[in-house]
C-alpha cells in the first residue's frame, strides 16, 4: 500500500509533530507498506533549511517542499508560511504517484484539507490525526473571534474535513468527546495518545535520599 504523510515538519526536524509522524512512517515501512512525506524545508520556527530536499531517512521516502520562512513571532508572518506551504504541498502530491491513503496532521491548520483534496480527485482514503481542534483554540487564545465570520467559515471546513474523512484520530478523550460533538461517528473516531519512544530514554538510577540531621528545639 502507498501511504502519504503530510505534516509542516518531519525528521531530523525537533518539532514534537514531525518525531511522532516519522516513527509511524517507520512503523508502516517495517510493516511493508511504500511511505512518502510531504513536509517543509524549514526548519521549526523558520530561518535555515534543512539541506536535502528530498531523501529516504529509515525506508520513508521525504519530500521537502521550499516555503517563506517569517517564522513564528509575527501572526502575518505564519500565516505567510502557511499559506506557503499550503501550495507547495499541493503541488508537490499531485505530482507524486497516487497514494491509497493520506494522513494528515494539522500542522499546518487544514492542511487536510490536501488530503480531501486528493480523495475527491483520485480516490485516496482520507484520514486526520487530529492534534489542534480549529478553529476552536485560536478563539480559545483571542487570535480569531469565536463569533466573527472568519472563526464560523473555518468551523464549517473543519466539520465538512471530519465528516468526509474515512477516520479520525484524537490525541485523548477529552478532545475526543469534541470531535463526537462535532459530527464524528464513534466508528471512525480513533484514540491515540502521544508517546515518548522508549529507546529515546535514558534511565538514571535515583540516588538514595539523605535522612536530615535532627534539630532540637528549645528556649
């Protein structure tokens, strides 16, 4: 099976997203499946690009797509980025060979919206790993107004992504119970929390605690 990956950021790059995406992307290789990644030349928090634009790190096939790099300080500046890379990476799918399914995280926001893209086009199956529920935490942090109609518009993308994907994956319950909230069917609301892979941990031996010297108190 060929399996797309679309994330901002991937391997070598220290973004959490892009660490947790290559070791599915490892996992699916291992099991025989032929992976591609679609993700950016920049770095996380913009600046410098990683040298190599396209490359095969542990079986994955990585496709790096060139956008601005303003970075994350200034609001216009991501959204420059974004939109950036929104293009490039659809450019960059349509050209590769069609995938049967496409995962999409949500780094950028709606980025998925390539995924349902290339499920309307050429019939790949779409699925959303979902780490940011949007538009909802950009009201929640003030950058969007919860009732203006930018905020309205996106909620509906949202819920048309969630109700045309073949399965949605939530990061914990509590973001769980939303994307029900939100129109998901229990049969293709998926739970997966984030983990910590164990080989990147190192296991210190914790020394024995020191019993305090008494102290006498008295006039």
């Amino acid at each position: 099976m060929r399996i797309l990956l679309l994330n901002q950021f991937y391997r070598p790059d220290v973004a959490a997203t892009g660490q947790l995406l290559a070791d599915v992307g490892e996992a699916l290789v291992a099991r025989g499946h032929e992976v591609h990644v679609i993700c950016s030349r920049r770095r996380y928090g913009g600046g410098s690009l990683t040298p190599a634009a396209d490359e095969v790190l542990d079986g994955v096939h990585v496709h790096r797509v060139l956008t601005t790099g303003f970075g994350r300080r200034r609001l216009a500046g991501r959204a420059a980025d974004y939109v950036s890379f929104y293009f490039s990476a659809a450019w960059r799918a349509l050209r590769l060979a069609r995938p049967d399914v496409c995962l999409s995280l949500t780094t950028p926001p709606f980025i998925a919206l390539i995924g349902w893209m290339l499920s309307k086009m050429r019939g790949t199956r779409n699925v959303l790993w979902v780490m940011d529920v949007y538009p909802e935490i950009a009201a929640a942090y003030g950058v969007l107004a919860g009732r203006g109609r930018l905020c309205r518009a996106l909620g509906r993308i949202s819920r048309r992504l969630y109700r045309d994907a073949e399965a949605v994956i939530s990061l914990g319950e509590v973001m769980t119970q939303r994307l029900a909230a939100a129109g998901v069917e229990a049969e293709r609301l998926h739970t997966v929390h984030n983990w910590t892979p164990w080989e990147g941990v190192t296991v210190h031996d914790r020394p024995a605690a020191k019993r305090p010297e008494p102290v006498a108190l008295g006039s």
